[in-house]
C-alpha cells in the first residue's frame, strides 16, 4: 500500500506543534499584559468630570485639610464624596458667577447631587476599609499618590491584588506616623534626616500609643521637652485634645514661678533613633498591633 504523508510530513507535524505552543504563549503573555494595562485598571486616566476640580488648586495653593472635604475617612469604610453644600461654603462667596461652577450652583438649586465620576472605584466583590488602614499608619499619598500636585485626579496605583497584596506581604514600607497621614511629601527616615519615636502609654486607638519627633531629645530645651506627648495622657492632665503624635508645650506660669507649678509630663524616655523606613515600619507594626506579613496576606483577612 502506498504511504498517505511524505516523509517530511513529520517535520511539519514537530514545527506545527512548535508553533502552536508559541502561539498559546504568545496569546497568555499578550491576555496577561491587557489585564494589567491602563486599558483595563484605568490607571494615569484622567475622565472627564462634571466639573473640573483641581486638588492642586485646593490643596497645595490654598491649604485645605483632605477631612474638610473627605469627611469620613477616618471613622467609615469609605472617604466619602463632598455634598454640594461643602462646595458652596466657599463658593457661595466666590467666583458666584464663574461659568466652569454652573453645575455646583445648579446642583445646589435643585438639591440634585453632581454625578461625579469615582476615579478610584474597587469592584463590588472588594471590601476595602479607609478606617482601619488610616488608623494603622498608611498615608493618603501611599494609595492615592501625590494629590496635592494633581490638577487634574487620576489613579496612580492600578489597585489591582497584587498590588495590595505586596503592601500586605511587606506593610513596614509604607506604615508612618499617624501625625504624617495627611503629609503628602512624607518620606520617611534617612541617614541625613532621622526620625526618634518612643511609646506614649495611651489607652486610646493604638495609632495614638506612639510618639515621633524630628529632633533629638537628648538635645532638646529643657522648655520644650516638658511636653504633653499623647491625645490620652494630655486629656488628663490638661483636658485639652491632641492629634496622636502631636506635641503641645506647656505654658509658663506667671511670675518667677515658671513652669513649676504647671502639671508637665516629661517625653517619653525610651526613645529609638530611626535611618531607614524600614526599621522604622517594622517598629510601627508592633506599636500599631498589626499582623506579619503570613496574617495580612491569609485569604482568611477578607474571606471570614
């Protein structure tokens, strides 16, 4: 019987199998790279707002606190969209005519909200807390990137898995201070510019049982270190409130008497001098009662 295929059917048969594999890979790295473009996760996008808004503008040029607007960041799951009305306390004063805020003044005619589109929208399945990482150290720039120079908002970060997943497996790189959250140019420790922090023995949020300064203790005026070191500690003494971290002189009494009749607490003395965000994120995770890298990264952390 005379053969079907010629000798170099073989050949052909190798390469088209060859080639076939290539194809498949080809078609995975290519799947892979879509999924993980700005096509897909939006990042570096900038969509077209109602109106215009430049947290460059409010931010960097005029001062403005990111709770003014985003009011619950610190206390809700979600930072939360401004009300018109947060708007028009400013601009119910001026530009009242400017034609780029029609829709806020429109909006606060009607009572119909400004349809914003949410630049940083997780998927439904995705149960993100601001409250919890906000109290535990992560800053507003460690997510959101540098919204102080944006005049335009747009995603720096793909907000993606695996991008949580490296802070989660690794959260001492980006964990500060909670007096730094809301520092946008915060960047942590370095050889030429350390960083001394020390324990407060507050028995508020555990974010608050830790002190840092920029200078060194040791050296400090003896005036400035009589200071009240922590939001719990300087309720009882004073009754006044603090910013966790924050460091409020006492004031001198009248007369020769100086500061010895005023209640002083003395800085913490067990200060740690730290060069490097790493050490410095390691040290924090223990103040802070954070879980190590195996607990954050466990499936068990979203899916209880």
């Amino acid at each position: 019987m005379a053969q079907v295929f010629d000798r170099s059917s073989n050949a052909l048969a190798r390469a088209s199998l060859v080639l076939t594999g290539l194809i498949v890979i080809a078609l995975g790295v290519a799947l892979n790279s879509l999924q993980r473009s700005p096509w897909v996760t939006r990042q570096g996008q900038r969509p077209d707002q109602p109106v215009p808004f430049s947290h460059k503008h409010h931010v960097t040029g005029l001062g403005l606190q990111c709770q003014y607007c985003h009011t619950s960041v610190e206390k809700s799951s979600y930072a939360g969209i401004p009300p018109t009305k947060t708007c028009m306390n400013c601009h119910s004063q001026i530009w009242t005519n400017a034609q780029l805020l029609e829709p806020v003044r429109q909006s606060w005619a009607t009572g119909q909200s400004i349809q914003w589109i949410k630049v940083h929208d997780l998927p439904d399945y995705v149960y993100f807390n601001h409250e919890i990482h906000v109290n535990k150290g992560i800053g507003c720039s460690s997510c959101h990137g540098r919204v102080d120079e944006m005049p335009l908002m747009y995603m720096q970060n793909s907000l993606q898995m695996e991008w949580c997943l490296n802070c989660h497996r690794n959260p001492a790189v980006n964990l500060r201070p909670t007096a730094q959250i809301y520092n946008m140019a915060w960047a942590g420790p370095t050889t030429d510019r350390p960083l001394w922090c020390a324990t407060t023995g507050s028995d508020g949020p555990t974010a608050q049982g830790v002190t840092c300064v920029s200078s060194d203790p040791a050296t400090m005026n003896p005036q400035i270190a009589q200071l009240t070191a922590a939001q719990g500690i300087g309720k009882q003494q004073s009754g006044a409130s603090l910013q966790p971290g924050s460091l409020q002189p006492l004031e001198s009494s009248a007369g020769d008497e100086d500061v010895t009749n005023t209640p002083v607490i003395e800085m913490p003395a067990n200060y740690v001098k730290f060069t490097s965000q790493i050490d410095l994120g390691h040290y924090l995770m223990k103040q802070y009662h954070i879980r190590d890298a195996n607990q954050l990264a466990s499936c068990e952390v979203c899916h209880r």
